[in-house]
C-alpha cells in the first residue's frame, strides 16, 4: 500500500491549501466574536500583524517541505511500517475512526514531545510565551517548530500507513477547532464539563496556557481530550480558579519586545 500513499502525497499538497481557507475563515470568526462581544469592536492590531507574520513564514516553509521534503521522508520512513491501518481487514467506518482517533493521537504525542524533549520545547515555547491567550494565539509559533512537527507527525503517518484523506479530515477539523480552543470566551462550567467528554473547550486547553508550568505542561490534546485523562497529563480548574489564573513563561525565557525580531529570536535565548 506504500506506493499507493506515495502517490496520493500530490493530493495532500493541493487539498492543504483548502484547508488554510477554512482554518483562516475559523480563525478571524472566533477573533472577531471575541472582540465584538468584549469590546465592541474588531479592529486589527499591530500584534494581529506580527502573528500573522510568522504564520505566513510557517506556511512557506511547510510549503517548501511538501514539495520538496514529502516524498523524501515517506521513502525514508516506509521500509519501517509497523502495521497498515489503511489495509485492516474491518468494516470501512470501523477504518476510519481508528485512523481518525491515531492522527489524533499522534498530534498528542507530539505535543507533549515539544514540552519534554528541550530541543524541541526551545522553539515551541515561543506558543506559550502570549500573556493574553485568545484565538490570534493560535498561529502563534516560530515558523521553524513547523519542521519538527513535520517530522514526528509525518513519521507517525507512514509508519502505520494512515490513508492520506483521513490526515486531510483531521487537518480540517483541528485547523477549524483550534481557535476556539483558544479563544478568550469562558464557557459556563455545566456546558464545559458535557463538552470535554468529547472534545477539547477553551477552559480545558487555557490550562496548558497557564504560567505554572506544572499546569502548562498538561492538557496537551488537539481535538480529543481523552488522551490527557488516559495518559495522566488531565489537570482540571473550575471557571473561579481560571479566572485568576495568569498566562506565559518565565520572563527571561519571554521576548523581550514584541517585535518580531525578538520573536524569531526567541529559541536561540
């Protein structure tokens, strides 16, 4: 089935794109709803820019790795296969939600690399470096964690052979969910506790924002918040404690400026 995966990669490169729109669409939904509700107005702010800055350098990069780096990784990485999950001999939907739940999982795994493994938390942690979290924080990264997450995730993909349409659907479904996971807007907690059940709430996902890191290196799920509750990495905190709670890291791990000097910067402090 490797070659069959090889030369659905064209398609990965041509849909990705569709699914920008739809995140983008998501994203400035969430960012207006925030500031129209709170504040009355959606204006663009000078820190909007500079994010979006880094966002349109990551988005080339990741480019620049699927053009060029994609196939290269799959060859490098297909001898290895553990198993096909494309090739279970269960019924299709039986298929598709194992594979949906393992790319999901496979985004866990690799976010809670980028906290443990310090190579990795050096350029991630520029994330968590946002004292005021809200959907704009979404696309806050350093256009090179993108290259590690290529890594790990695409590694992951190849070594169980997950059908490429299954990564573009969980592509689409997290790049619409994440601005609301990291949207201001505090759910009330009754709604919050049915929610995370089943998926990853503002509430949930604020806590791994927070500048106690021993709340900051939990909650690491994309979509599903299960992994955390299996995994041991769930903390919990009612609306009272999040609403003292403050966000960020340590100062002298932090931008001195915000600039995005400072913020390219940032890993190599």
């Amino acid at each position: 089935n490797t070659e069959h995966e090889l030369t659905a990669w064209p398609l990965y490169m041509t849909l990705e794109h569709w699914i920008y729109v739809a995140s983008y669409l998501s994203l400035f939904s969430f960012l207006i709803m925030e500031r129209y509700f709170q504040a009355s107005t959606a204006s663009i702010t000078s820190r909007d820019g500079l994010y979006l800055m880094l966002e349109i350098m990551a988005k080339l990069i990741g480019l620049a790795l699927s053009v060029y780096a994609m196939l290269w990784m799959v060859n490098l990485v297909a001898p290895y296969e553990i198993m096909s999950i494309a090739n279970l001999a269960t019924p299709l939907i039986v298929n598709v939600v194992i594979a949906f739940l393992m790319v999901d999982f496979f985004h866990y795994v690799s976010h809670r690399l980028h906290h443990q493994i310090p190579i990795l938390w050096r350029f991630h942690r520029l994330h968590h470096t946002d004292k005021k979290v809200d959907a704009m924080t979404t696309i806050l990264h350093h256009p090179f964690e993108i290259i590690s997450v290529f890594i790990v995730n695409i590694s992951c993909y190849v070594l169980f052979d997950i059908p490429v349409i299954i990564i573009l659907a969980h592509a689409l479904i997290a790049g619409i969910h994440s601005p609301f996971s990291h949207t201001n807007m505090v759910l009330p907690e009754r709604l919050d506790r049915l929610l995370t059940y089943f998926i990853v709430t503002p509430n949930f996902h604020r806590v791994h924002h927070s500048l106690n890191m021993k709340e900051g290196n939990s909650n690491f799920g994309i979509i599903f918040p299960f992994w955390d509750k299996l995994l041991g990495s769930h903390h919990y905190k009612n609306n009272t404690s999040l609403s003292k709670m403050k966000y960020g890291i340590s100062k002298n791990k932090s931008p001195k400026m915000l600039v995005l000097k400072e913020l390219l910067a940032n890993p190599f402090r």
